[in-house]
C-alpha cells in the first residue's frame, strides 16, 4: 500500500538525517523508491523543482496542528508530500502533522505547508513531508464492548 511504502521511505530518510546510516539493502530500498516515483520527463511540475510525483489515492485522515484537528480528504501521496481536499487555512511553512488510521495501524507524518487554494468553503492544501514519521499500532486484549464514546463517534 502506498502510505506504508511512503513511511518506510521516510523512515530511512529519518535514520540518515539522525547520522544513523543505513546498510546496504536499505540503501537499495531507497534508490528503489526513488526511482519508483521519478517524475517523467513530461511533467511540467519536474521543471518547478519537485523531486517526486506523487499518486492519486482516496484517504480519510486528521490534520492537527496550532488550533487545526480537522478531518481531511487525501487525494495526492508520494514520498515527498501529499494534497488534501477540506482542509483549514494552513499558512505556508506552517507546521502541522497528518494522521492516517488503516487497521489498527496509526500513521503519522509531520508536514509544512507549501501552498494553498480555494476549494468551495474549505481549502485544498500541499503539504511537504519533513523528519520522521511515527506508526502507533493498536493491540487488542479483549473484544470491544460498545460504549457512550462509540455512539457519539458514530453519530458525528
């Protein structure tokens, strides 16, 4: 899936921005990423100076930030960034993180935001991924029983 390979992605990039290193089959994961998502040499958006085309996916995920925690569509994901739809004003170079629930799996990612347009009431949003991201994975101990925060949850 593509958010996990993005993840992966950027959790190398993590461990070499810490001065960790990487061994040799990490180091083949990441040239194998890049070229992976390479923008061809047709993409107007290579000349603008973007390193990574991004793919169109269809994600429900949470932008949190200074007063945000706000549901957004993602529309747009690759290594470097994605693009969601609903969003609040976000200000460029506006730190904010993005969190991404599939399964019991939490993704998330912190982001800057790099531009922003008119999207109806709300807002389409680029954001720039940055650091490392962080995987929250639920464990189960015993079955769920239904409670007042569920209701309230499926009620929204």
């Amino acid at each position: 899936m593509l958010v996990e390979v993005v993840f992966h992605y950027r959790t190398l990039l993590g461990k070499c921005e810490l001065g960790v290193g990487l061994d040799w089959d990490e180091i083949d994961q990441v040239t194998t990423i890049e070229h992976a998502f390479r923008p061809t040499s047709d993409d107007h958006r290579m000349k603008s100076g973007r390193r990574f085309r991004r793919d169109a996916i269809k994600l429900d995920g949470l932008l949190r930030g200074d007063r945000i925690n706000d549901r957004v569509e993602i529309t747009e994901m690759g290594p470097g960034g994605l693009v969601c739809r609903g969003a609040p004003f976000i200000a460029r170079g506006e730190q904010v993180e993005i969190v991404i629930d599939i399964g019991d799996d939490s993704y998330r990612f912190r982001a800057l935001g790099v531009w922003l347009r008119d999207d109806g009431d709300d807002y389409k949003v680029g954001l720039q991924f940055i650091g490392m991201p962080v995987c929250v994975r639920n464990a189960h101990i015993s079955a769920h029983e239904l409670d007042v925060v569920d209701k309230i949850s499926a009620a929204a």
